[in-house]
C-alpha cells in the first residue's frame, strides 16, 4: 500500500494546493474588509471558481485512489473524491440557485470523516515511521473533529447565522486550509520515502 501512495504523491499534493487556493477565496469572501475591488471580483466569480476547485480536487483525490485501487482502504479516497465533486456541483449551481449551508455541511461531514478514516488506516501502514504515524493519527483525529463540528451544523446543534456570516466562511475556510496542509504533508513525506523503498526493493532483487 506504501508503495502505491508513492506512486500518488504529486496527485495528493495538487489536490492540497486545490484545497489551499479554495481555503484562500473563501475566506476573502467573509472579509469585507479587504480591498473593494478584490472584494467584489471574488463574489462575481466566486461560484465558478470555487466549483471548479472542488471539482479538480475531487477528480485528482478519486485519480490519486486509482493507483492502488486493488488495496485496502483506497475507497475512503474514492468517497472523498466524490463528495469533493457533488461540492463543485453544489457549489457552482450556487450561482443560479441558492444552496443551504446544511447542504453544504453535509457534504464535508462525508469528506472530513472519509479523509479522517484514511488517515487512520495509512497510518497503521507506516508502523515503525514512529513520526510519520504520530502525525498521520493526529490528522485523523482533527478530521473527524470537523466531521462531527459540521454534524452539528446539519443537526442544528450548533448555531450559526442563517445568511452568510464571517463566522461561516471562517469554518469552511478553516476546515479547507487544514485538509491543504495534510494533503500536502502527506505527499511531501511520501515523496521522501521514495528513495526508502526503492532501496529496499533493491535489496530484494539482488537477494533473490
């Protein structure tokens, strides 16, 4: 499983960038303070954008997955990607017809736990990369944190304003930016263990 992840690494890390840039122009849509012209440009393009985003994202998550398709745990990567999709969709119809946030919520909580649960099962496959798993466990932890606060949002057990507040483009953001920063992580520490398992393959050959 490791070494198909390998494979992936510049996927995942496109992914994160995705998510990154996402994270940026949501939250530049909750502050009103920054430059008009700004302001206004990210609003009169924002649902084109931001669908589009989420629709790269999810198809470089679901591409990402086809690499190790065979191996366990890969389809927590296909549900991510897809519900990354149905959030480009949602979003971008958005600009025609107006899309609750509890819809919206809903679709993260699919994509903050599938994200979570993958974390935790790549972490098992990097046992004895004491650092690597710490990390990766740790990742898992804060996703299904999101999953269970965005739960909240659909259960109405947290309040938050009905109309689009700072508050809400602050979580959305909030959560965007963290899922960059592991994606991201994630590829990066891959990318470095590529020279580790490439070596060991190595070993194998000329052992047999």
């Amino acid at each position: 499983m490791t070494q198909s992840l390998v494979k992936s690494w510049w996927l995942l890390a496109l992914c994160g960038v995705l998510d990154a840039l996402f994270a940026v122009l949501i939250v530049l849509m909750g502050r009103p303070d920054v430059s008009p012209n700004l302001h206004a440009l990210i609003h009169n393009r924002a649902a084109i954008l931001l669908g589009l985003l989420a629709l790269a994202a999810g198809c470089c998550t679901i591409a990402a997955s086809v690499w190790g398709l065979r191996k366990d745990n890969y389809w927590f990567l296909v549900l991510n990607g897809l519900a990354c999709i149905s959030l480009g969709i949602l979003v971008t119809l958005g600009a025609t017809k107006p899309i609750t946030f509890r819809t919206i919520a809903l679709v993260i909580v699919i994509m903050a736990m599938s994200i979570g649960l993958y974390e935790f099962a790549t972490a098992r496959t990097l046992r004895g990369h004491l650092i690597d798993e710490g990390l990766l466990g740790a990742a898992g932890v804060v996703s299904v944190g999101f999953a269970l606060v965005f739960l909240g949002f659909v259960l109405r057990w947290i309040k938050l304003d009905p109309s689009p507040s700072a508050q809400t483009f602050d979580w959305l953001g909030s959560y965007f930016g963290f899922t960059a920063i592991c994606m991201v992580g994630l590829a990066l520490r891959l990318n470095g263990l590529r020279g580790h398992i490439d070596r060991m393959s190595s070993g194998k050959l000329q052992t047999g």
